[in-house]
C-alpha cells in the first residue's frame, strides 16, 4: 500500500468502508465488560478484540481500518500473532488514539482539555514502526448552555491541539483523524448543537490551516447534529441528515476527502439510519461514513459475553453491524435489512 497520506485518507474512506474503533482506553473498556459480567484483564481485552479481527467477512469487505489503544497495537492473539498482522492480513489498516483524554479545563467549570502533545512526536515514531498509518486525537466540547459551556476559550484550545497533534502526525507520515466531538449528552435541542459545531468546526479549519495542515491528508471525525439526549427528543434521520449536511457545506473544505462519523450514544440502528438518511441525500464533495465505537460493538459485546463458545454469535453481530453500516455509508440500508438479520 502507498504511503502517501492522500492516498491513506482515501483507503480509510474507500466506497462502502468506514472504521472500527476499539481505540478503549483500560477504563472505558472495564465500563463495557461491566455491563455484560465480564473481568477486564489484558487477555479478557485481547480476546474479546481478536475476536473481531478475525471476523473476515466484515474486516476484508466494510472495515478499512481499525484504531487501537496502546496496549493492543503491542499485543498478540492468542496463537501469538501480532493483532497488528490480523488487521493487515484482513486488508484493513491498523490506527492509533494518541490523545490522552479530556481533563478539566482550568479556570472553566465545565470545559474539558484533551491532553497528550507532550513526547507525542516520539510516541507517534514507534507507533509508525508498530504499523500505524492514521492516529486519533478525540477533543471534547459539551453543551450546558445555562452554564455557559463551551466557551470560546474551550473551544479555541481544543482545536489549536488538534491542529498541533495534526502536523505531528503528518510530519511523522501518519494520517491524522480530527477529532471535535460535540458531546450529545445535554438536554440542548438539535439547533444548539448545530451552532456550537459550527463554532467549533470553524475554528478547527481556522486552526488547521494556520498548522499548515495538509487537508488532503486529513479525515475528519465529528458528530452528526442531533438533540441531546436529556433533552427527551428524538430527531428524524432526514432532519438529521439535513442539518448535518448543511453544516459541513457551511464549514468543512472539499479539499478534507473524507468525514467518518462517531457514533457518540446513539442507538445501533438509529446511527446507521442517520448515516444512510446522509448519504441518501447526496452527491455530496466528501465521503461521509462511520467510525463507530459503541454502535458498532455493543451487539457483539452482549453476543460474546466473555465466553469462548459464543465467538462465532458476536462474530455475526458484529458482521451484521458492519455490513449494515457499510449500506449505510452508500446510501442503500433499509430497516427491513435488520429484521430479517
Ligand atoms: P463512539 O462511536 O462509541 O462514540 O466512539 C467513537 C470514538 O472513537 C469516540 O472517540
């Protein structure tokens, strides 16, 4: 494969494909297997990833490529193959979150900074050398508009570090995904979250050019505009799609060949019913796909529950989720597709 960043960007969002994240950090993963009994260990954590890796048919044919957590892009599947070479093997490119999570802002109630730029030109070099062709850096901006969150400064912070991780990961030959989640947690309605993204996005692109950023080898991983979860409200997929869509042609390059959306809390079917109803209402400049976390996983994690004679159950929850998304990213899912899974 290539190693041209323009090229990387465009096999991450090859026609059909999106990514899988099972970029967890230890803490994250533990609240996941909490919830279906099972102990977070690092074998626990391997096999239960392994287990996806060798999904074949939803690895070679709807997953360009996968973000791992430092510990698994080092680890081996239990027969002792490096899990980088599992993902390799499958045609699908391995990824790296190189973010260090979101911590209080000082000074602002509320605000969160994602941090980790300190050594990152080191740890992005060995990451290379691990396989990694893209990264991941996840900035987060909620919405509590009462308390005046996010204000300018969290959002002038965040996207200056990601425009600094960004030329980091060019430098190091490593596409980076941009990262600004505007979290759906509130109980904003779907045009707060309209606004706060686009201040958000327009700064981001501010910041990345002002980094000599190289768009074209760049993806971008936002949130689609939807209410927030507290707010009771539920969006329909074409409301969804058009508020979605009229933002990035308000504020996103043409020149950024491609956007893979987080799934953020949404339910599994309703994150790939938004992202067909997007798609649907195309041609749109860039590829718009999904690089699902918790809308790609939870039907596998609940089908595999810790137990080896379950792999094959949460291989096919997982390819089903795949495939289903994979339609979704062309435009062509139908709700009918999942009852008669
Ligand atoms: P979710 O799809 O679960 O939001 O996770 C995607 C992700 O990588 C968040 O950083």
């Amino acid at each position: 494969m290539s190693d041209r960043l323009e090229d990387i960007a465009a096999a991450i969002v090859a026609e059909g494909k999106g990514l899988l994240a099972a970029d967890e950090s230890s803490g994250t993963i533990k609240k996941r297997f909490d919830v279906i009994g099972v102990e977070s260990t690092a074998d626990s954590r391997r096999d239960y990833r392994e287990m996806m890796f060798r999904a074949t048919e939803a690895m070679k044919n709807y997953i360009s490529g996968v973000i791992l957590y430092d510990e698994t892009i080092r680890q081996e599947g239990a027969d002792g193959t490096p899990l980088v070479d599992l993902i390799k093997a499958s045609g699908a490119i391995p990824g790296i979150k190189v973010d260090a999570g979101a911590k209080p802002l000082a000074g602002f109630i509320g605000d969160t900074i994602t941090e980790g730029l300190d050594g990152l030109r080191e740890r992005l070099a060995d990451y290379y050398k691990l396989g990694a062709r893209f990264a991941k850096w996840r900035a987060v901006i909620d919405i509590d508009t009462g308390r005046g969150v996010p204000s300018a400064t969290a959002i002038s912070s965040n996207t200056h570090a990601l425009a600094r991780y960004a030329a980091l990961c060019q430098e190091a030959g490593i596409v980076p995904i941009v990262e600004p989640e505007v979290l759906m947690d509130g109980s904003h309605d779907i045009d707060t979250c309209y606004e706060v993204s686009k201040a958000t996005l327009i700064k981001l692109y501010d910041e990345l050019h002002a980094a000599r950023v190289v768009l074209e080898g760049t993806i971008l991983k936002p949130n689609m505009v939807i209410a927030g979860r507290k707010s009771g409200k539920t969006n329909s997929p074409d409301e969804v799609a058009e508020k979605t869509i009229k933002l990035f042609r308000q504020t996103v390059p043409v020149a950024v060949p491609g956007i893979a959306f987080l799934s953020g809390g949404q339910e599994d079917e309703e994150a790939t019913a938004n992202l067909n109803a997007i798609n649907a209402i195309g041609p749109h400049p860039w590829k718009l796909t999904f690089s699902y976390g918790r809308a790609l996983q939870a039907a596998p994690q609940k089908a595999w529950g810790g137990n080896r004679s379950n792999v094959a159950a949460a291989q096919a929850a997982f390819t089903h989720r795949a495939h289903m998304n994979h339609l979704a990213a062309l435009g062509e899912w139908k709700a009918s597709l999942e009852q008669a899974a």
